[in-house]
C-alpha cells in the first residue's frame, strides 16, 4: 500500500472514509473545470469500495493527500496510465479542493509522487497533460522540474500541453 510522507501531508491509498470528501473532490465544478467537467457525486461513492481494494494490490493509482496538522483529506495526488499520441504514459495527477488552492500543497504533492515514481517505483519517465487555460497546473509543473515538450489531443479532441520528466533529468528531489 503507497504512503508517501511529506513536512505538511500524508500521501496514501484511499480508504472507504474518503468516499464523501472524494465524492465532493470530484464533483466540485469549479475543481474540475480543466479535467473535463464535473463527476457524478454518486458515481464517485459507488466506486470507493473498488478503488479502496485495487488500491492495495497496485503500485499506481490516484490517492488521498491528507494535511498532517488537521488530518482531513485536502485532495487527491497519484499517478495512471494514459495514452499519449499511442504511447502509454505515466501520468502524474493532483487535484485539490479550492479551500487550499495557494498554499503549496500541489506543488508539495506532485513532488513527493512525481520522485516515488521515478525513483522507488523506477519509471522512466512522468508526463503531466494540462489544459493550457490552467495557469496554476503549469505553474506546478514547472516548479517540480517538468519540462514542456509540446501539444497533445485528450481522446475528445481538446488540446492538452504536455510536460515531462525523465529519470534521468536534474529535477527537484523532494
């Protein structure tokens, strides 16, 4: 089971507690306004209990970033597979609540994940596909070493810009 720990935050698998805090994550428009949209509030509980177990059993997934000073889940960081111009990818993903928006913790989270990756779960290589209307996920990016390589097509057809980090590359070591 992943657990990453970070000064401020605990990154770990998603237990059946997180359903309601993930649930209004993923349902949040104004969250998910450059990850295409909203997801169903029942959709997302009706899906803990799969994600809870496949969780346990698997080195990636997208898990709960729990803030160490008050223990409650401010968002959720990890890593999937995506197809990138017919290639598989290791995509690093971070979602916060607004609440927290401007204090760090994205960028705080995408390090810590981004060096588990390349580093104990021995990735080649991270990609992060970031809508171009989304300054602050940029913004992220940059600030834990990616490094802009181009434009790409979600499977819809919306433009996505690319970012990369190599195993090999100098990026910031959390």
């Amino acid at each position: 089971m992943t657990r990453i720990i970070t000064h401020r935050l605990v990154i770990r698998a998603a237990v059946d507690e997180d359903a309601e805090s993930n649930a209004r994550l993923w349902s949040d428009p104004e969250v998910m306004r450059h990850m295409g949209g909203p997801r169903s509030y029942q959709a997302i509980l009706d899906q803990t209990p799969e994600v809870v177990a496949s969780q346990a059993h698997q080195q990636i997934g997208i898990w709960s970033v729990v803030e160490t000073a008050t223990s409650r889940l401010i968002g959720n960081c990890g890593l999937v597979e995506k197809d990138v111009a017919g290639q598989t990818e290791c995509e690093l993903v971070y979602v916060f609540f607004t609440t927290v928006w401007g204090r760090g913790y994205a960028t705080e989270a995408a390090l810590a994940v981004q060096e588990h990756a390349l580093c104990r779960l021995g990735l080649a290589r991270v990609v992060a596909l970031i809508d171009p209307a989304n300054v602050a996920s940029e913004r992220v990016a940059v600030r834990i070493g990616m490094q802009y390589r181009g434009d790409t097509l979600r499977a819809g057809g919306q433009p996505l810009r690319l970012y990369l980090t190599e195993a090999t590359s100098s990026a910031p070591r959390a």
